[in-house]
C-alpha cells in the first residue's frame, strides 16, 4: 500500500498543539509525525487545517446506521454504554473503514423494571442492526445476582461493566426500582477480580456517592438534581474517578433542543430527516433543573484535575430520544465543555488522549507513531476556537480516507 503524506497542518497530537508537521499514514498505521514526506508517498496539503485524533465518543447507544454517521463527523470510535456490539457481535464492524469502531458495556446491570424502561413508550421496542447473538440481559435485585452477571457479561464479550445507579427521580418516574449499594458493591468488586473496567450511570448526588463507595471507575454522567458542593467533588477526585458530563443530555433532560446545532450549515448538510427531528426534539423530563449549576460542577471537577471525558448518551433518530445525533452531538458537547470552562484544547483531550487513556484504547487517541490511523482534518484551529471541529476536510479510519 502507497505511503500518504499529510503536509503543513497544524497537529494537534490528543495531549497538545505540536506545531506544524508532516504526518505519514503507511497502510493503517501512522509511520512518523515530523520530517519530509517521503519520496512517492500521496501528499495531502494540510495548509490552513489543523490534524487531529479521530474523536472518540465515550457515551453513545448504537442504532442502525449510526457508526457511519458518526464517522461522517470525524468519530472514528463510539463507546456504547447499553446495547449489542459486543465483541461476539462486532466482528463484520472492526475491518468496515466506512463506519466507526466500537466498545460497548453490553447491557447494564440493573433490577427488573429499572432504567432504562422507563424512557421507553408503551409498546416501543428498539430497532437494532441484526446480531448474531442475542444480548444477555443482566437483571439483577441482589448482590449474588450482580456479581454472578459479570463473568457471564465479560465471557459474552462486554468490554467494559455498567451499573445502572437510577431512581428515576430526574426521568421523571420517582420510585424506580433501583440498585442497592449492596448489590453495587458485589458487582464492582466481581469485576475488580477480572481485571475490568466499570462504569456508573448517575445523574444525581446520591448515585455519585453510591459508585464512589462501590469503587466504581468511572461515571457516566454528571449529577443535575443539585449543585455540586466541595465534598462531593473532593469524594469524586478521592475516588480516582473519571466523569463523562453528557452536558448535552442534561440540556436535552432540561427541555434545551439542539435546534441550533441542526440549523448549522455544517451539519445540517450531514443529516437525514429522521436525525433532523431527533435533533430538534428534546427529553424535557427534568424542567426544573439547571444548565448552569451543571456547568459550574463540570468546571469544578476539571479544576479538581479529575479525568473529564467527552460523550453524548446520543441514541436512536426517535424525539424521545431527543435533542442529540450521532457525531454531530460530539462537536456540540466540545462547545458545551468548553462553554463549562475548560479549554479548547483540554475538550479536544477529552474527546481523544483522555478518553483513549482512561478506557485502556492504546492503539488511538493520540498522533504518534505505531498507532492507529484515526485522523480527523479540519480547516481553522480548534484550539482557539472549538467549534472548528465542525470544518471537516477529510477522515480516515484506520488509514482510509472516507469517501467525501
């Protein structure tokens, strides 16, 4: 296979701004970061973009179609935090450059009729790109169940552990039947004998102490039923935790539509009808709760030097499921974290290095050589202004650049 050469873009290596570099892909792999092109390579002028990782997802929930949507927006990967691509169910995914990679949690740990069944109408069954094996549904009301799941979970091919922490108090359904910390605890540390990875839904500050106590990985929300407090912060950085914010979710849960994402040229080009509506919709279960007082814990925690991790909880092209599209919502949660107070550059490493790091991906996240071919091109410069992420100039996905 040709080497190619991208010439003269400014990098952006997953961790910081290197400078202007020549980057050689050779076959799937970055070959070198720096120097000449090499002779007879295929050269892509960089002039005026900036190159970075392929972006990483780290809160999704696939449907059909929605990995070569997310790579039409530059993710190359998207973390599935409940649903079928497991490994025994991923194997036509992991060669296919047209669409993004995935890991996924299988499905979450939770009791009979507890979250996620609530969010669904009566009588909605999800549509899913074909398995070739059905999912193992890991209903669980007792320690011994939870901890017994987990092996079955991880010999099934869950790549990571899901706890669902949910009273349904924010969804609008208090009550819910919900997880013990009991139940947390055997399971957490089930999976701590394998050597696995957890993560935790939480959207409120009890559920935040619950995973904290169980020794829980990482969150995959921040809490939105209160503002944070300098304890909880302190029990979450304690902890060693990681936090995806899913800040455009909360705004979603708050009635805050993505109307004006959607009325973005840039992406508005990339959209079906079906995602247009899911777009424009919103969740608008949790009214009352506050955008800012989600802002001020997610500045908090980065402050903190806790991991923050860019993700969406995006799901299906349903308005139930609203305000959020695939890949398209990735760029929109950069705006929201940085609207939070980090950088530019600190969200950008959220959405790759970081993410990469914290879910044991060694092989991306970063431009570095040895490393996959994952590489997002864009015009503009995101690290002075993030919303550049959305100039896309070209993808690849392992080395192959996606057909415009």
């Amino acid at each position: 296979m040709s080497l190619t050469a991208i010439t003269d873009a400014q990098v952006f290596d997953g961790e910081k701004s290197v400078g202007v570099r020549t980057v050689v892909i050779d076959g799937g792999r970055i070959v070198r970061v720096g120097g000449d092109a090499p002779q007879g390579s295929e050269i892509v002028d960089g002039r005026g973009a900036t190159l970075l990782p392929g972006l990483i997802d780290a809160h999704v929930h696939s449907a059909p179609g929605s990995l070569a949507l997310a790579l039409r927006f530059g993710v190359t990967t998207e973390l599935e935090m409940q649903g079928m691509n497991t490994r025994e169910n991923r194997g036509h995914i992991t060669d296919d450059d047209t669409v993004a990679d995935v890991r996924s949690a299988g499905f979450g740990i939770t009791p009979p009729g507890g979250h996620p069944s609530e969010l669904m109408p009566e009588g909605f069954r999800p549509k899913w790109d074909l398995p070739s094996v059905m999912p193992l549904m890991p209903f669980s009301t007792t320690p011994e169940e939870a901890a017994a799941f987990v092996p079955q979970l991880l010999a099934r091919g869950s790549d990571f552990i899901k706890f669902m922490i949910d009273d349904g108090s924010v969804e609008g359904h208090p009550g819910l039947p919900s997880l013990d910390q009991a139940t947390v605890n055997a399971g957490v540390a089930e999976a701590k004998k394998y050597g696995a990875l957890t993560v935790a839904h939480t959207l409120t500050v009890e559920a935040t102490r619950m995973a904290a106590e169980a020794g829980v990985d990482g969150l995959a929300h921040v809490f939105m039923d209160q503002p944070h407090t300098a304890e909880i912060i302190g029990l979450v950085k304690e902890a060693g935790m990681f936090v995806v914010p899913c800040i455009s979710l909360n705004a979603s849960m708050m009635g805050i539509t993505g109307s004006e994402l959607a009325d973005d040229p840039r992406v508005a080009a990339r959209l079906d009808s079906a995602w247009d509506r899911t777009l424009r919709s919103s969740y608008n279960r949790y009214p009352q709760g506050r955008l800012d007082d989600v802002y001020d814990t997610v500045r908090a925690l980065d402050a903190a030097d806790v991991d923050v991790l860019a993700g969406t909880d995006v799901s299906m092209p349903e308005t139930f499921f609203g305000g959020l599209a695939h890949g398209a919502s990735l760029h929109h949660e950069l705006q929201y974290l940085v609207a939070a107070g980090l950088t530019p550059s600190g969200a950008l490493r959220a959405a790759t290095a970081t993410t990469a790091r914290r879910f044991r991906l060694g092989d991306r996240g970063r431009i570095a050589e040895g490393l996959r071919a994952d590489l997002l091109l864009v015009d503009g410069d995101p690290t002075t202004d993030i919303s550049d992420t959305l100039n896309t100039r070209a993808i690849w996905r392992r080395g192959t650049r996606l057909a415009a």
